[in-house]
C-alpha cells in the first residue's frame, strides 16, 4: 500500500463495512469518521429503545413484529422468482463506496392493519401531524435533523397546549405509525451478472461466483465485485427483494384503494361467469336465440340500456352500461329456462348483490345484504364449478363492503361517469373548426346549472301545458278517490257545483313526466308513447309490513282540490295546498304465484284490471320502475315485473 493511500485512507470495520470479504472496507478517512458516529448514534438509538425511555413505546407490547429468518446457504440463495419484487442496479461507474444498509429483524412475520396500533391518537389532528413528520423526516432529514424536527414539533404542541407528544426518536415515531412495516422487509442481495445467482450482502460475499449450472462441470466463477476508485470493494449488480404478497397485505388493509364496481362486477364476474358457460358448452345456439326472443318483447325503462341483438350475438361487443342491464334486467328472466336450478340460484345471488350496490344512497343493511350475497355466491362457486373459475378480481368482492363504509356509495367513484363523459365528447359536434374546449365547458356548465338558477321574484311563471278535462270515464273516479280521502261524502259532481259550494272540478293539467327524486317517470301521451311500468308501495295494517302492487301510468296530471273548512283537522293544517299531483295508472293484477320471489321477479297477470277510484295514485306512492317481460305457463299469458333500483345521473 503506498504512502498516499495509507494518508487518505483507512480500513473502517463497522458494522457495515465489515461485511466485505476482507473483513473491513478500505474508505477515506472522512467516511471512516461518519461511520463511527452513525454506528454511535444507533447504539444511543438502541439503548434507548431498549431501556424504554420513551415514553409513548412504553404502551406498545402488542405491536406486530416481523420476522425474516436468514437464508442458510453456503453462498447462494434460493429465491421464489413469483413472489417477490425486484430491480437490478448496476455499479459499473460508481466511484464512491456504497454504503448498504441491511437490517436483520428476526421476529415473526404478521402483518397488520398499520393504523389500527393503539399507539396511534385517536385524533385526526394529532394522527395526520404524526404521519407528516414520519414521512417528511424520513424522506427529507437526515442523521441529528431529524431529532430536532420531532423535538420541534413538540415544543409546537405544547406551545398550543396540545395534550399529544412525539417520540423522540425516529425509529419510536415510526413504529407507532407503523411506516417501518413498508420497509423492513426489503432486503439486499449481490447478484451474478451471468448466472443470475445472488448472495446475501449481509453475509460473507465470495470474489467470484461458485454456482454451478445444471449441466455445468464447473462453478460460474464471474466476478461478484468490483474495486472503486477509493479502494472499496463493492458489488457490481445488486438485487432488491421484496414479497409482493407481504406488501399488498399491508396496502390492502390500510384500506386505501377503491375497487371500481363497473368493472370489478359488470366487466369482470358478468362477463367471465359468461364466457364460462358457452365455454363449457352450457348454451347452445338454440338457447341464445331463446333468449334473445324473450329480450325483444322485455319493456325497458327509459335510461337502461336495451339489448336489441347482442344476446343472440353470444355477448360480443358488449360495453358497460350493456353488462350492467343484462345483470339487473335480463338475465334473472331470461336465465331461469337455460340454467340449471344449481348454478341459477348461484347468479340470482350475483344478481341481488348489484341491485343492493348500484343504489344512488345505500345503507348499512343493504352493504350488509350485498357482502352476505357476494359471499355466498363466491362459496358457491367454489364448489360447483373448477378452482379456476376464481380469480382476484372475485376476491375483491369481499372488500366491496370496506370501500363502501370509507367512500360512500358507487356513484361517487366508479367509472360509468367516465364513460358517459366520453360518449358526450363524441357526439358534441365542432364542425372541424377550433375552440372544441370552450365549446364543450359550455355545454359542460349549462347541464349543470339548468333549472337549479335561482329567479327573480319578477320572472314569469312556468309555462304548462294549457287545463283539459277530465274524460267521463276518469271523473267519477277522481271524485271518489276525495270522498274517501277527506272523509267527505257530500262532495258533488262538478254538473252539480250551482247546488253545493263543495265540488271536485274536472279541469286538470297533464304532464308527460315527472321528476321524482332524480328517477323520471312518464305517462303515455309522452314522447315513448306508452306509459312507465312502477311498482307502489303500501303499508299494512300494522303500519309495519310492506306490500308492493306493479301498474302502468296512463297519465300524470295536476288537479287542484281545496278541502272543506268544517273539516277537524283543517284548520290545524297550515301547509296544505289545494294542488295535487297524482297519476292516473292500470293495475296488473296479482295471481299469488309466488315461484319467482327469490329470484325478485313479481308475476301478474297480463290483463290489467277495471279502472276505479284505486287508479288514482298520488305519485309519493310510487317506489321503483319495473322491467315487463311476457311470461306463459302452458296458455295462461302472464307478465313478470322485475324491479330496477333508483338511477341517478352519473
């Protein structure tokens, strides 16, 4: 060694760099020195850590611990290719020393919820300064800085008489906000540049590699390492490891990532548990024309997507929105004769699971139904169909439930808005000139705001359709449906208005639609030409039970009726208003064929009943929309209502 080398230089025999092969690392001396106090510094770390001066380590014995056992090879390591994460680096123009920081934690392997430690506050305030600093100092601070960080943010808290302090340290700040459960598992190996076999870097590094190839008479024999220009050896290619597996364990229950319902549900499990069954032969081209018959003569509400031919196509093409109305509306009708009972009530859970999911507002019983269904319907395909059938994507069905409870209901984050959006920008017409931006923010902001701008006083009313009467065959019933309404037999039919003062008029307004809570319903003197199906919502008795009715709307009309003021309750009633609206409907009568309830498809009869004072609906009675279909039983004609959730804009 020359005199100039021995001036410059010194062998360091820290912890690190006696690892090297040699024993010690030949570095300058100015490294040698930043050596020492790291190693110093990490000893006054432990010692603390372990005398349990601090005090907010002091509350965490149950904290989750890792364990990584060391591979026990001679000098090569066995690694799973499949499980785990990796990134070459390559040394070739270092000219520094490297300094490799491997830590060995021998405990076990559990990985936990990293929020859910008890050491964590239970303010939000307090829990987001502790994150903050953890990941600032840990990315920006080095060495002492980091101490004086905490050490500020401390004196801060007291300043603002916060009753919450941090550790004092780095590593008592991270274990209490579990950040080192990210990073102790990331190890470090040197790799071979030909055969691709690695060693631990914390262990005895050979000059040369000593593997052996499967047909090889001799070892590798590449070099592992290489001098620096300040003497030190170090490796030339590296190998960082990490179980993939470890990682979205700990991702996954921080709970961080929405799971998109359109394509996890209607992308994903519609579309494979379809691709399954014409794989497997269970339809057969006879049995898509089938249903594609039945889907032709199936009335659908407005804004659901109808299939006109992509049934019998065998599901080509299909987009989205085409999934997700085959999944609410035409596979529990049209299923039920080409499945068998084992693997349709299979679907049918499938299938009640998306009603509950695809509400606009959804409550914690409806999370709880949909996960109970989601979780039967993944049991059961576990046992009537091959392992394979299974995929990740149907795991995440079982995390539906937490991405709900943190981030509300479906609308709010999946992507059929996208979709939708980008239907918009292709049917905006730019007549091949510029300004396509401000054209499209145009539109964008007058959808928006249409009909939510507040008036002046001074504006003119809305215009409506000019008063029409009623026809002689719907007044008789009106006028019934108020004597029994307001217990008021003596109103007289409007002939007769000149011998009483308390008459019903037969003026009446009609509408072709009605906008009620987002979901728009129609009558048939609209523009579809046919009346919605709905279905009604009554109360028992009791007042406890529900029952549900299916009906047409004929037609939607206003009609203004003020009661009489000898009436008992009248004059205590403030908020009435002499205008109703109400929709004049056609019942389809219940045949008590209860075979199709489980599958929440309702069966009538396809003749609908006499008109009486029970067609005047007044419409906060009506609950959803209903999908008809024909529905025969040897040559009674029958009609089944399948009920649709709520549909809100996106």
């Amino acid at each position: 060694m020359s005199s100039t080398i021995k001036q410059n230089f010194e062998e360091c025999y820290c912890t690190k760099c006696i690892k090297n092969y040699n024993g010690y690392t030949l570095v300058s001396k100015r490294t040698a020195q930043r050596h020492g106090k790291k190693a110093a510094l990490k000893d006054a770390i432990r010692s603390e850590l372990e005398s349990g001066s601090v005090e907010v380590l002091a509350c965490q014995s149950d904290l989750p611990t890792l364990d990584i056992s060391p591979m026990s090879v001679d000098y090569e390591v066995d690694v799973d290719f499949n499980d785990m994460d990796f990134e070459y680096e390559s040394n070739e123009n270092a000219k520094d020393t490297v300094d490799i920081d491997v830590e060995e934690v021998d405990t076990e392997c559990l990985y936990e919820n990293m929020f859910s430690n008890t050491s964590m506050p239970e303010n939000p305030v307090h829990r987001f300064i502790a994150t903050f600093t953890v990941l600032f100092a840990s990315r920006y601070v080095v060495n002492k800085g980091a101490v004086v960080l905490i050490e500020f943010i401390n004196k801060l808290l007291k300043i603002y008489k916060q009753d919450f302090q941090l550790p004092t340290s780095l590593p008592g700040l991270q274990h209490m906000t579990g950040f080192c459960e990210l990073s102790k598992a990331i190890r470090r190996f040197v790799a071979c540049e030909d055969c691709h076999a690695i060693y631990k870097e914390n262990q005895s590094v050979p000059p040369c590699c000593v593997f052996v190839k499967t047909g090889a008479c001799a070892a590798c024999n590449c070099e592992l390492t290489k001098k620096s220009l300040s003497g030190a050896l170090v490796p030339k290619r590296s190998f960082h490891y990490q179980s993939i597996k470890n990682a979205f364990k700990i991702l996954f229950n921080l709970r961080g990532t929405i799971i998109d319902l359109m394509h996890n549900l209607f992308l994903g499990t519609a579309k494979r548990m379809m691709d399954q069954w014409i794989e497997r032969g269970v339809f057969g081209d006879r049995d898509f024309t089938a249903m594609q018959k039945i889907a032709d003569k199936m009335i659908v509400p407005r804004g659901y997507t109808a299939l006109k031919s992509k049934i019998g196509k065998k599901f080509a093409f299909m987009k989205a929105d085409e999934r997700k109305s085959w999944v609410l509306i035409y596979s529990p009708v049209v299923l039920k004769s080409v499945l068998s009972s084992l693997h349709f009530n299979n679907w049918v859970d499938f299938v009640h699971a998306c009603h509950h999911l695809v509400k606009p507002s959804i409550t914690f019983d409806d999370i709880n139904t949909a996960h109970r269904h989601l979780e039967k319907f993944c049991e059961k395909c576990n046992k009537i169909y091959i392992a394979t059938i299974l995929t990740c994507n149907m795991h995440l069905h079982l995390h539906i439930q937490e991405t709900i409870l943190d981030f509300g209901p479906v609308y709010s984050y999946w992507l059929f808005a996208f979709e939708r959006y980008n239907c918009l920008l292709k049917n905006i017409s730019t007549n091949g000139k510029n300004g396509f931006k401000a054209t499209f923010m145009r539109c964008f902001v007058e959808d928006i705001y249409k009909s939510n701008e507040p008036l002046p006083p001074t504006s003119f009313p809305l215009s409506v359709s000019k008063p029409s009467s009623t026809g002689d065959l719907d007044y008789p019933h009106l006028l019934e449906y108020y004597k029994l309404t307001y217990l008021t037999p003596d109103l007289v039919h409007y002939q007769n208005a000149a011998a009483s003062p308390f008459f019903v008029d037969n003026q009446i307004i009609k509408l072709k639609s009605i906008n009620i809570l987002g979901q728009v319903y129609y009558g048939n003197n609209g523009t579809t030409g046919r009346g919605s199906y709905v279905q009604s919502l009554f109360l028992g008795r009791d007042r406890s039970k529900e029952t549900t009715f299916t009906c047409q709307i004929k037609y939607i009309f206003i009609h203004s009726f003020t009661s009489p003021p000898m009436l008992p309750y009248y004059e205590a009633d403030f908020t009435h208003h002499d205008q109703h609206v109400f929709v004049f409907v056609n019942w389809l009568p219940l045949l008590g064929d209860k075979s199709r309830e489980k599958d929440g498809v309702d069966i009538c009869g396809s003749t609908p009943l006499p008109s009486n004072y029970h067609s005047i609906l007044s419409v906060h009675r009506i609950s959803l929309e209903v999908a008809i279909a024909n529905y025969t039983t040897g040559l009674v004609q029958k009609k089944t209502g399948n009920c649709l959730t709520k549909k809100a804009l996106c």
